[in-house]
C-alpha cells in the first residue's frame, strides 16, 4: 500500500506539471502509471491483499487487478490523448463499477470481521482511479 501511495502522488505530481506546461510531467505520468498497471496486472493477487495471499480473496484480488489495471491504462491514454483513449478508459470505468460495488457491499456487511480492510481499501482504489479517469474524460 505505501508502494501505492508514493506512485499515487507522483502521479498527481507529474499531471499538475502537465497541465501547466512545465517539463516532466509527461514522463513522470507515464512511468507512474505504467508501474501502477504492472503492479495490479500480474500481482494484483499480492498487493490487493495486503501482501499476504488468502484463498477466500484472491479470485477476487487477481479480478479486481486486471480491471483496475484496465482503468488505470485509459486514464494513462486519456491524459496522454493517445488513440483509444476513450474506449480504454469506459471499458475500464464500466468495468470496475461492479467491484466497486461488490467491494462496498461486503465492507458494510463484514465491518467487523478480518477482510474488512481488504474491501475497503479495494472501494478507495477504484474510487480514486474512477474519479480520475471521470476527471480525464471531461478534458
């Protein structure tokens, strides 16, 4: 999660140079988002799960990685303005409402139990990503 955090804020970093024009900030965006995807595409099992690997959550985990990994790649193309931007980024939205929403529903219902923190964390990460990509799809 702290691997998470540092990539999150380059990210933020390297679109708030973008924006204004100042050099770096694409490829501070691209290289953090990039590792972003890579870390939930093939090890979205390890770092959803708060690096220790349970069998009742790590269908879940490996699901929840490609999506989040599709959306965190249309949000790259959108922000970019790369070809497809726009067909990456609403498969990617569309596709993570439903874990979303599993994710929160097993959260309010589970608060109490040991996956708690593993549902919420997985609702704050496609939150923040949704919101960026919504974000990236008005410009």
């Amino acid at each position: 999660m702290k691997t998470e955090k540092v990539l999150a804020v380059i990210v933020i970093i390297g679109l708030i140079l973008k924006f204004f024009h100042i050099p770096g900030g694409n490829i501070l965006t691209i290289l953090s988002m990039m590792t972003i995807s890579f870390f939930y595409f093939p090890l979205g099992f390890y770092f959803l799960s708060h690096k220790k690997i349970d069998n009742t959550t790590v269908g879940f985990s490996i699901l929840s990685g490609f999506l989040l990994s599709t959306l965190v790649t249309g949000c790259l193309f959108k922000f970019m303005s790369w070809t497809g931007a726009m067909m990456v980024l609403s498969v990617g939205i569309i596709s993570c409402l439903p874990i979303a929403f599993i994710a929160y529903r097993k959260f309010t219902k589970q608060k109490e139990s040991e996956h708690s923190d593993y549902y919420k964390n997985i609702v704050v990460r496609v939150a923040f990503f949704g919101i960026l990509g919504l974000l990236g799809s008005l410009i």
